[in-house]
C-alpha cells in the first residue's frame, strides 16, 4: 500500500490524475451533468446524460489544466486526444454518481456557504474586496447568469461534502501508525550494475515486413499534430494607455487637486545614545542609570565628541558602532517618547536624559530637512502614465464589453468588430495544440481556438482573457484547419529502421541481465556473472535517496526479503532504455518512536487522508459497478 501511495505521487500519470481530480472543482470548469436537450450525448449515467459538448469542454479544460501545472515539462504528444477524452469522461462519470450519491443522501449548502464562497474567490475581487461590478462581467464573458454560476457552484459544493466526509472517516490505530513508520524509515542494502542498450545495438538488416508492420501498429507515433491558423484581435490594456492623449492641463488639475501624495514630510538626522535599563528594575536602580546618562552628557557639553562617547558608552548594539547614528528619520516610526523629543529638538542641541521602555537617551539633531512638495514639472510624466493607465483601463472596459458583444452577433466574421472598434485584425501562422507565440501561447487561448464551438462550429470565439491580473482580452477564429495525419511511410522509414534496432538491443539487453541474474541466484559474484559491468554499491538507501535511479529504488523496494545468507535479485529498465540488474541483501525496518520532525498526531492525520482517499475511490468503484451507465463511442474533433 505504502509503495503503491508512492508510485502514484510521481510521474507525469500524476499529474494527470490531479488536474483530473481538479477539473470538478475548479471555479471555471463546473457544469451541471444534466445534459442539453437535443446534443448529441456520449454516456447516460443511472438516467442522466452527458454531453458531447461538456465532454469537449471538460477535456479542453483538462489540457490547459495540465500545461499549466506542467509549464516547460508539458508535451502534447503525452496526451493523445483520445484517451485524454476518455480518461476525462472516465471522470465526468463518477462525479455524476458522486453528486446523485450526495443528494440522495440527502446532503445540502446553504445559500449562506454559497455566499462565502463567492466572496472569498480572488477573480470576484478588486483591492482585496468583493467587487460584484468584476463578478458580474467575468460571468457575462463565461456566458452565465448569477443564478447558472450560484447554482453550478452549490453542485459542486454539495459533491465536495460527501468527499470530506468520507476521507475525513478514517481513523489510523497506533499499531498501523507504527507500521507507517517502520516502512516509511525502510532501508535496504543493495548493489546494482548497468547493461547498457547501446552494448547491443546491431547492423543487421531490418525486414521490410517488420518495417511495415512497426509502422501499423504505431501509427499515432508518426502522426503530424492537428494544425489552425487563426484571425484574431487582441484588447490590451498597455497599447489603449499609449494611444490615450492627456493634455499638461488635465495632468495640472490632477496635481492641484491632490498636491499632498507628491509632498515629502519633513526629514531629521539623529544620533543617539542608550544605557539600558532592565525591565524588573526598581525606582533606585533606573535613578542610577539616569545619573550616569546625565554624566555622559556633561562630558559631551565639556568637548567630548558624541560619536567616541557613543562608541564607547552606548549600550544599542545597532548604532553604537556607528557613533550613535540612527540615519534620517520621519516623525512617526520611533518610539513615541523618542520621537517627540527628537522632532522638537532645535539642529544641533543636546537633549535631556529621555527615558523610553528601552532605558535613557542622550539625543542630538544634526540636520533637519524641511518638507517639501515635488513640483509639477518633476512628477508631470509619472502623473501622465497614471492619467493613461486608468484611462486605458476604462477604455478597456468599455471595449471588451463591446468586442464581445459584437463578435457574438457576426459570430462568421471578426471584421465587423474591427472595424466598428478600431482593432487590427490580425493573422496567424500554423499552431498546434501547444500554442503559438505570444498571446496565442496562452493555455486558454489555445483551448478556445481548438474547442468545438470555434473549430468545429467555425464561429467566433468568447473574449478571452488568458491571464487574470492582466488586462488583456483576445477574440478568435479559425481560419484554416489542418486535420493530424499519418505522415507517409517513406518520409519516417529511418525513425522505423532506429526503433527496431533499439528495440532489438533492448531486447537483447534484457535477456543477458535474466541470465545475469540467474547466475547471481546461484551464488556467483558480480565479476563472474557480469564481467565488464560497473557495480554500484551505495549501501543502505532509502526509499527518497534522490542519488539512486528511481527505477532502480522502486524495484529494490518491491523485491521479497532476501533470505538469510542470500541476496533477492531482479531487472528493470531504466528511463534511458538501459538494463539494471539489482540485488538486495539486507533489509533494516525504520524506527517507530516519533521523530522530530512532524508530530503523531500530524503523521496520524496525513496518514488518515490518504487511507481515506483509498476507501473513498473504492466507494466510486462499487457505486460504478452497481449503476446503470451507457456508453457511446467518443469521437475525436477531426472527426466531426
């Protein structure tokens, strides 16, 4: 169970299954899994249908979800489309059985939490607060009601209930606690040599039978991508900002009206000199230390320079080193007591003995600094980025509700917007499915360019802005479609040639180590069963020892216990296609007394979800064996 809690955490697999388990619960991707009258429906779920449409934009979803979490790591040709699509209706199936398992229940959300939730999410903010201005526009451009949103928001609340509910159930004994920590502190002594492929590879001729028949059964490897070219424009809030022309007389009257924001307050040098007094000392102790202060500062008056007095005599660790000397100073950021003095000193002047609740100060201004306002001229191009950047924002606003308004009633065509709102229609190059350059690189605006509505329905695409603290927004079409395509046999014939021989050295890599390790069974030392290998010894390793291959640590971990006075051997295939012959000779379990790291109770609780977890999916599993759930084939957008 350990182990295989492991194996799932890592890998590429896992993000799949995390942006999976995300889709439902993101803010964006709810939908009702009530099915749409007349579409065409892909699976129908204890009676209730689910779409081809939702499906579509759910694995959409699922793609953006996984570049995002994957940024330069994400690679397309991991996520074939179709079993994308399948693994999401996969999903979309037992979030259906979840949310009809939860209202049979009788599970409910008030409209209060429904409420809080919509406070609390970011997009629905501006300066930290709600803004129901922002609510309301982020809805109208995901083409919902608040009503839809609250309503599609309590679904998958109510489905959130039954997850918690049944994860946080679990309970972890002390004796399985104990078990967790004598497997999760396991090490196991081990050694490990390495067959390289490359050892094996051969000249011989490939047959043109296995050429063609390598070629069949690998088809989507040699598939060129699905391409678009698209008609775009782009709302952006910087380019509205340049093009906004402010005259000086706006920019004066935005000045006059709020001169205080370009003021700056008056400034004092001061040096100081502390002797502390403890904060249990009674009313003797601190007369004896202000007696002393008072001391030190006749010798100052007398022509003993302050910062040799300082250096010597002050007890502040921070300036004492530097003469006393605290830097220029605002009124306001000192201990009040200090502060009053120090700003009510004339230059030059010594203060009294002050007492603060760190002990008594000697203080002195060296130079005042009186306030002053910057003037126009100074703060005149600041001013005019500002008055442009809210005039752009503005402009924004306006703009992006029109360009949405607009593509939507000539859902053919992108020229009627750009025309009636002065826009560049702009074209570009061939793109697949992991984006373009620039704007067209965004997860979002790649997904809608290949969502069916725009690439299927050839229509206009919703306004899209790809990044939510970015005032930009991006409307598109499709231009032109190029469908993904087997390329030819003669142009990929040498990458067939490669493999095979790869393949074939593979193989033969493989099939020396079984003989290896048969040898090392029967007692043999590594010199006589693999000659010319390189043993690896790196002794007690852990299951996370980073230094060991992975492939390496998962198979020494899963390999039985060796016998006494004997070693468990084994092979696995490292990532690079190199052979690994691995032998275990002893196993040392972990400690089960309480680190200190985190605490039994936290170990207990970690350990809790992901049991929870476990039982819960098997719930999903049996309530997937026991309903009623229709299937239809799942097509592939190049097929519609």
């Amino acid at each position: 169970m350990l182990q295989a809690i492991r194996e799932r955490a890592q890998g590429w697999l896992a993000w799949v299954i995390v942006g999976l388990i995300s889709i439902p619960f993101a803010l964006w991707g709810i939908q009702s899994y009530l099915g749409v009258g007349g579409e065409p429906v892909v699976a129908t779920v204890n009676g209730v249908d689910i779409t081809d449409r939702d499906l579509s934009r759910r694995a959409q979803q699922a793609r953006i979800e996984l570049r995002e979490r994957l940024g330069a790591a994400y690679d397309p040709a991991l996520f074939e489309e179709g079993r994308l699509r399948a693994e999401v209706l996969d999903d979309m199936i037992r979030q259906t059985l979840l949310l009809d398992a939860s209202n049979r229940i009788g599970m409910r959300v008030s409209d209060e939490e429904v409420r809080i939730q919509i406070l609390s999410e970011p997009a629905f903010q501006r300066d930290g607060r709600f803004d129901r201005e922002s609510y309301e526009r982020l809805l109208r451009l995901q083409g919902l009601s608040p009503a839809q949103f609250e309503e599609q928001l309590r679904q998958q609340l109510i489905g959130n209930q039954l997850l918690r509910a049944v994860v946080g159930s679990e309970l972890i004994t002390s004796r399985e606690l104990d078990d967790y920590r004598r497997l999760a502190g396991q090490t196991r002594e081990l050694s490990y040599a390495v067959m390289p492929a490359a050892d094996f590879q051969s000249d011989a001729p490939i047959g043109e039978d296995e050429i063609q028949a390598f070629y069949a059964a690998n088809a989507a490897r040699f598939q060129s991508p699905e391409m678009v070219t698209l008609e775009y424009l782009v709302l952006d809030v910087g380019e509205l900002a340049k093009g906004a022309e402010i005259g000086d007389d706006e920019l004066l009257r935005v000045y006059e009206q709020d001169q205080s924001r370009f003021g700056q307050p008056e400034l004092r040098s001061v040096r100081h000199l502390l002797a502390t007094v403890p904060q249990d000392a009674d009313e003797a102790s601190a007369q004896a230390v202000e007696a002393q202060v008072q001391s030190i500062r006749e010798r100052i008056l007398a022509g003993e320079a302050f910062d040799e007095v300082a250096r010597s005599e002050s007890q502040d660790p921070g300036s004492a080193s530097e003469g006393g000397s605290l830097g220029t100073i605002e009124q306001g950021i000192m201990d009040p007591v200090f502060d009053m003095v120090a700003f009510a000193l004339p230059e030059g002047e010594l203060s009294q003995p002050v007492r603060t609740r760190f002990g008594y100060h000697l203080i002195e201004v060296t130079e005042i600094i009186p306030p002053a306002v910057k003037s126009f001229d100074e703060v005149k191009e600041e001013l005019r980025a500002e008055v442009s950047r809210q005039r752009g924002e503005s402009l924004f606003y306006d703009l992006g509700e029109r360009l949405a308004n607009v593509a939507y009633e000539t859902p053919d065509s992108l020229e009627p917007a750009a025309e009636e709102l002065g826009l560049t229609l702009q074209q570009s190059d061939w793109i697949g499915r992991a984006g373009g350059e620039g704007v067209l690189g965004h997860p979002r605006v790649t997904g809608a360019a290949f969502s069916d509505e725009v690439l299927v329905g050839r229509n206009n695409s919703d306004l899209i802005e790809p990044e939510r603290d970015v005032l930009r927004a991006v409307v598109l079409r499709v231009a032109d479609h190029r469908v993904a395509a087997v390329r030819p046999l003669d142009e990929v014939r040498d990458e067939i040639v490669e493999a095979l021989r790869s393949e074939r050295a593979g193989e033969a890599a493989l099939q020396a180590a079984g003989t290896a390790v048969e040898q090392l069974r029967q007692g043999m030392h590594w010199s006589e069963a693999m000659p010319s290998a390189v043993v690896e010894t790196p002794g007690a390793v852990a299951r996370d020892l980073q230094s060991v291959p992975a492939p390496v640590r998962q198979l020494a971990f899963t390999l039985p216990a060796p016998v006494e006075g004997t070693a468990s051997v084994g092979t696995t295939v490292l990532e690079n296609g190199d052979v690994a012959v691995i032998q275990v000779t002893e196993i040392k379990d972990g400690d089960t007394t309480p680190s200190e790291g985190p605490s039994p109770a936290s170990e207990a609780e970690m350990l809790a979800q992901l049991l929870g977890r476990h039982v819960y999916d098997g719930m999903l599993g049996d309530m997937q064996l026991r309903a009623k759930v229709e299937r239809k084939p799942i097509k592939m957008t190049s097929d519609l």
